[in-house]
C-alpha cells in the first residue's frame, strides 16, 4: 500500500506524537509498504520513504488559525494528486480517510481547559471570549469537517476519546476503532533497588526519602497546581518525601505557589529532561493529576516501570487502571482531599510494591508491535 501521513510538522525526538509516527514508519516499510509525509518540515527522502513539504508564508504564517487551513487543505491536495491508498491526520487536516486525533476532539479539550479557571464568572468569561476567538472558531470548523467526512475511518485512543467522538460528532460506533497507545515495554521497564539509586544521584535527589513524581510540559493542564496544594495536607504529617516534576513548563507560578504554601522544602522542579525513563526509575510514586488526557504516554510509561501510578477520570490512559489495585483514578484533579489520601496510603512500601507489580502486568501487552499491528489493520480494512 502506499501509505501517507499529513503532520504540521515531523521532528522525530522531539515529540512523543512525532517520535511514534516515526517508529510507525519503520515498522509499515518493514512490512513493505511505503510511506509519504505532507509535512512543513524539509526532509530527504528515502527508499520507501517520501516527503512532500508543504511550504507556508506571507500572512499564513503570522496567523496561525490561517496556517492551519492553508496546511490542511494543500496537504490533501498533493496527497490526492499523488494517488496515497491510506491518508491519515492524527491533528488538524481535512479530508483523510483514517482520523486518529492524538489530541483527542478539540471540543473536549475546550471544554476541560475551562475548567482550570476556577472563578466561575472567569470561566463564564472565558467561554464567551473563546466563542469570538478565530483559532478557537477555525480549530472547531476544521474538525467537524473532518467528522463530516463519510469515508474516514475514525480511531479512538481510549474509550474516552471514542465518547467525545459520539458526544459531539454522533460517530456511530462501527465507524470507530480503539486502540490505545503503544510504548516500548523493554525500554520502560522496573527498576533494581541498585539502578534506583544512581538514577537519584544522577538527579541529585535525596537517597532516602519517597518521590513522588510528575512529568509535563504544560503544568497548570496536567495538575501540578493540585499536586502542590495535597502536598500542605500531606506535609501535616509527612516530611520524608519529595515532590519531582520534570519538564520544561514555566516555573516560576508554582515555585511562588509552594512557598506561599510553605511546602517549597518538598517541591523540586529538574526542567526539561531527555530521559524520562531516569526519573520513573528514581522515583516510587507517579503522579499525573492532568485536566485533560486522551491517553497519556508518561502514565503508560510509569505503568510499564513498575511504578504505581495516580491519574484522575480525565485521562484515558487511567482506563487501563484497575483502581486501587494497580493504581489509583481520583475523580478530579481538584479534589485535593481525595489525591492527599490517596498519596498517604503509597508511603507503605508493602502496599507500593503489590500495586507496582499489577501496575507492569495492566500494560505489558500494550507494545510499539501491537499498536502498529492494529492501525495496519485498520489500514487493510479500507484499502
């Protein structure tokens, strides 16, 4: 088959989403199958393995909700020019027959971002700006178009994703497949008492204490507010434990927050880190108290690490979570009382490790092979 992709951009590395396309690649040409990119990004191309830049500029450029249109209708008409059997978006397109959004529905993630305005006439605010807002208006308008589309195959990559897909759009369930995220389970694996250790001192983390962990880019989305405020209620009672969030998100609120808070001695931001797997291994405890998830790698990771492993109901990724057993889903992630009990019970070692091991064995099904297995099929099914 002559598969192709259309993407903004493809810098594998340097996103999780980019990173699996490319992995998907290796694996179709493997296969024999080859590949087409529709992408703003230059590349060279490869044996079965083509690129089409899709150049913008002038005004295009300057707004991005224009950039978007101009980018989803010329990548699909290159790719009907070239004569792809599958063409597939995971973000904004137009007219693919295979729709895996990655982002989940845009109309969800609208919906979850307002609840992070916690004044209700801000949020009320927020919601009638957003209403005026071209990039909201154009986002919205380019994926109920792709929704509209009678001859694409539409994948979810979690049961929650898949009922905002029939919540907003009425997708009819035989025109939805679920297939959940893939990751590498060899490369994300438990970690020795010795390996666990080095990890801490390569971070420079105290070798004793419990660490709790988070990883993000966007903090205020993935909780690191709420995770901040448990920590007052377990400082109460708890002083041998660290707070270690990961990521390049802007600092500077939630340090101001911890010490207004007067639990900065318990917070500890790395940055940006190339290496996630080192703080999973330094770490006893994952916490990813996001607002808005359809499937988050980071937590099928930690799964994979054997760590046990906190999210909340708006993270598909939490569907896998037997609660209480091989992980916890609290209800929100505001619902502090909730995420500091939660948090208290895993300073029980015994507890951590029942729940680490269950946590390993919820995920260790779900490799890289499979996913791609299945979305090929899906490729077979249309083709």
């Amino acid at each position: 088959m002559k598969i192709a992709f259309v993407t903004e951009h493809f810098n594998p590395g340097k996103g999780g989403q980019e990173t699996y396309m490319n992995d998907f690649t290796k694996f179709l040409i493997s296969e024999g199958h080859e590949v087409h990119f529709y992408t703003q990004d230059k590349h060279e191309n490869q044996e079965k393995l083509f690129f089409h830049q899709v150049s913008v500029s002038g005004l295009f450029v300057k707004l991005r909700w224009l950039q978007w249109v101009f980018f989803a209708k010329e990548a699909k008409r290159l790719a009907d020019l070239e004569g792809v059997d599958i063409l597939m978006g995971t973000g904004k397109c137009m007219g693919v027959n295979v729709f895996q959004p990655h982002g989940g529905t845009v109309r969800a993630s609208h919906r979850q971002n307002a609840l992070l305005v916690r004044n209700p006439l801000h949020t009320l605010l927020k919601n009638f700006f957003n209403t005026l807002s071209p990039k909201h208006i154009v986002a919205k308008r380019i994926e109920t178009l792709q929704y509209s589309n009678k001859n694409c195959q539409f994948v979810a990559i979690s049961e929650m994703v898949k009922a905002h897909m029939n919540e907003f759009y009425k997708i009819p369930q035989e025109k939805i497949t679920l297939v959940y995220n893939g990751i590498n389970t060899s490369k994300f694996s438990p970690a020795t008492d010795e390996e666990r250790l080095q990890a801490r001192k390569d971070l420079g983390l105290p070798e004793s204490d419990l660490i709790f962990s988070t990883v993000a880019h966007n903090f205020k989305l993935k909780g690191v507010r709420e995770i901040i405020e448990a920590t007052v209620e377990i400082s109460k009672t708890r002083k041998d434990f660290k707070i270690v969030i990961a990521g390049n998100g802007k600092q500077k609120h939630f340090k101001a927050l911890a010490e207004k808070l007067n639990v900065s001695e318990q917070i500890l931001f790395l940055g940006a880190v190339s290496n996630p797997e080192k703080v999973y291994t330094a770490s006893d405890v994952y916490v990813q108290a996001t607002w808005y998830d359809p499937c988050s790698l980071v937590v099928l990771e930690s799964l994979a690490a054997g760590l046990p492993t906190i999210t909340t109901k708006f993270n598909g990724a939490g569907e896998l979570i037997e609660n209480g057993k091989s992980g916890f889903v609290v209800s929100r992630p505001d619902a502090l009382k909730e995420l500091s009990e939660t948090m208290l019970k895993l300073f029980d070692s015994e507890l951590r490790k029942q729940i680490g091991e269950k946590a390993r064995q919820t995920v260790k099904d779900r490799t890289l092979e499979n996913n791609f297995k299945q979305m090929l099929s899906v490729f077979k099914k249309i083709s």
